[in-house]
C-alpha cells in the first residue's frame, strides 16, 4: 500500500528534534515523500517578537511570526541536506501533544523525538512521544538520538 500522505514531524528545537528530523528526510528524499515540521507554541514558550517592546504585547500573529523564524533558522542546515525534499513548516498554537497528534491528521507517519526541551534524561519517553504513540491517528517513529537513519529505516 504506498503512503499518500506526508510525513509530519514534531519540532521543537532540541536535538532530539534535530535527529528525529533527519531521519524522516532521509526516508522522505528514499520514498519520495514531503515532510511538514510542526512546531507547538504558547504565549511562554514563543520568543520575544521583534514588535515587543515594554508595556505593549503584540498580537499573537507576532508571536507565531517569531516562532517560524526561528523554526526557519533551526532548521535550515538539516534541510539544506536534502534539497529535494518537499517541505512544509506548520507552527500552530497550542499545547505540543496536542498539536503533533492534530498535525498527523492525513499524514502517512509520524516522526518524533524520545523527549523534548523539557525532557528528564531519566525517562524512556517524553510526555509528547508518549501522547503521539498511543493516540495518533497514523503510525508512529520514535527516533532516538544515536539512530542512523540508513540503518533503521524500514525496508521497500
């Protein structure tokens, strides 16, 4: 059964992002397939816009304007890698579970990180992973940081 959908990707700047990124490059530009990277934001998690200014808060089109560029500039190297991939970069607000999981809506797989920015090394899985693996509505990849994607991608 070939995929019809895209491979969409959490992204939320760690490096675990970064690795989980590669890998579904790396498969896409194999099987010919575009990537979404989604980024989640909320008001305490996006950068400062460049219309902050003290005693003024910008509209929330700003703060997502912000959350894109630097989705933008995080992302750049890694997809200049693979410049026959199609790419589409979704920043949407909201809580990062939530957001993923909506994102792979159509999508043919679901690729993340074992955790994220606010991970505990300790643990097997972040809160984000875990959500994505037990209620998206597509398969699902947890890449781990030392996984090759040449190696651990699955077989034509």
């Amino acid at each position: 059964m070939p995929f019809s959908g895209p491979i969409v990707v959490g992204h939320d700047g760690s490096s675990f992002a970064d690795h989980a990124l590669r890998w579904a490059l790396t498969l896409a530009e194999r099987a010919q397939m575009p990537v979404t990277i989604v980024r989640a934001w909320t008001m305490r998690t996006a950068p400062k816009p460049k219309t902050h200014e003290f005693g003024y808060v910008p509209p929330a089109s700003d703060y997502a304007a912000a959350v894109r560029e630097r989705l933008e500039e995080g992302t750049r190297d890694l997809l200049a890698e693979h410049p026959g991939v199609e790419v589409t970069l979704k920043v949407e607000r909201g809580q990062p579970a939530t957001v993923v999981v909506e994102a792979a809506h159509g999508a043919s797989l679901l690729v993340v990180g074992p955790r994220g920015l606010g991970g505990f090394k300790g643990l097997m899985l972040g809160s984000v992973s875990e959500h994505a693996v037990g209620s998206a509505p597509c398969p699902v990849v947890v890449v781990r940081g030392d996984d090759d994607p040449a190696q651990s991608e699955p077989e034509a």
